[in-house]
C-alpha cells in the first residue's frame, strides 16, 4: 500500500462519480485500487472486483457500524463488469500511516490500539450479521491464493486457538484503516469490508 504519484489517470467512472469535483490522488492498495480525495468532501474508492471482499461489503458493514462507533457515512457504491467503487463523506484526519504520524508511531500505535478498542466494545455480537470466525476465513483462504505453510496440520489451522471472548473484529486491522485526529486521538476506522 502507497501515495501513488499525484498525476495518475483518473478511471472515468471515477470522474463520473466526482462530477465537477477537482481530485486528488490519495492511497493505491495492493490489489490495484486506488482512493481519490475530491475538492467537496468525499473519499472515492475505485478498483477492480476481487475475490477477498467487495465495494458493497464495505458499505454494508460501515452502514452497520455506523449505528456503534465513528466509520464514514456510505454516500453510494456500485460496480461494472470489472471494477468496484465505493463513495464516503469524508471525515477530517489522517491514518496512522500518514507521514505526520510514522514520525510519531508511538502516538500513531496509541491511537490505533485506542480504536480498536472501542470498537471491540461497542459493537454488538449477538445480532452482528457478519462472520470472521477461523472456519470462515480458512475457508475463503484458497479463493485469495493462501496456501499452508508447509508442516502446518490443516487441522490446527481450522481449529483456531480457544475463544476467550467474543467480539467484532475490524478485520483489516492496520495504520492505514485507522483515522487519528490532529491531537492523536483515535478517530474513525475505515475499510470494514471484513468486519465480523
């Protein structure tokens, strides 16, 4: 994951969605999509369909959230035959990947682990429509290529560890899916697409 160079060319479903909105090139993930920040306060997330988690996910599962703890508001999302996107209001901070805070990654970690926190105790889990159990993500492992490592008993790894308790997980948990506000306080999360 990265800044990509600011005069990468904007996919025209991307300039659809923006309007007459000026853009700005913000994140490229690892899978080939790219995040724009407009000039009239969204975050516009385009990239093609994968096999890991969708647009629509995503949405789901902020608009969910959304009820317990701070996540963007889904403006809309949509797909084609081969691309995804998803429109967020923005919120005013910065992920704990931004350079301001890799500077300061005692704050940045501080921060995230304050976020998860509170989303651990916010959610609830009894009626939480969305699975991340072992069972679940091991059985999508082969659609994202995962393999065994080698000597790892596939039943060992099905099992999982015992549960100790119960809570929804962000389920991409890292500095870039965290938003710190200008004190370096936890502000939102962002990408729940695997939330569960």
């Amino acid at each position: 994951m990265s800044i990509p160079a600011p005069d990468l060319a904007v996919p025209g479903a991307v300039r659809a969605l923006a309007g007459r909105a000026a853009l700005r090139v913000a994140w490229r993930n690892g899978v080939g999509g790219v995040t724009f920040r407009s000039d009239d306060g969204r975050y516009i997330k385009y990239g093609p369909q994968q096999a890991e988690t969708s647009m629509r996910a995503k949405a789901e599962r902020m608009e969910r959230a959304r009820a317990f703890t701070r996540v963007p508001e889904v403006i809309e999302s949509g797909e084609d035959d081969a691309h995804e996107w998803l429109v967020t209001r923005a919120i005013d901070g910065r992920s704990a990947a931004d350079p301001h805070w890799l500077a300061d990654p005692a704050t940045a970690v501080r921060a995230v682990g304050e976020g998860l926190r509170a989303l651990h105790d916010a959610l609830p889990v009894a009626d939480c429509p969305f699975d991340w159990s072992v069972r679940s993500r091991v059985s999508h492992a082969p659609a994202r290529c995962i393999r065994l490592p080698a000597g790892l008993r596939e039943g060992a790894l099905r099992e999982g560890p015992p549960v100790d308790r119960l809570v929804v997980c962000q389920g991409d948990t890292c500095c870039p899916n965290t938003l710190l506000g200008d004190d370096g306080g936890w502000l939102a999360h962002v990408d729940l697409g695997a939330l569960g």
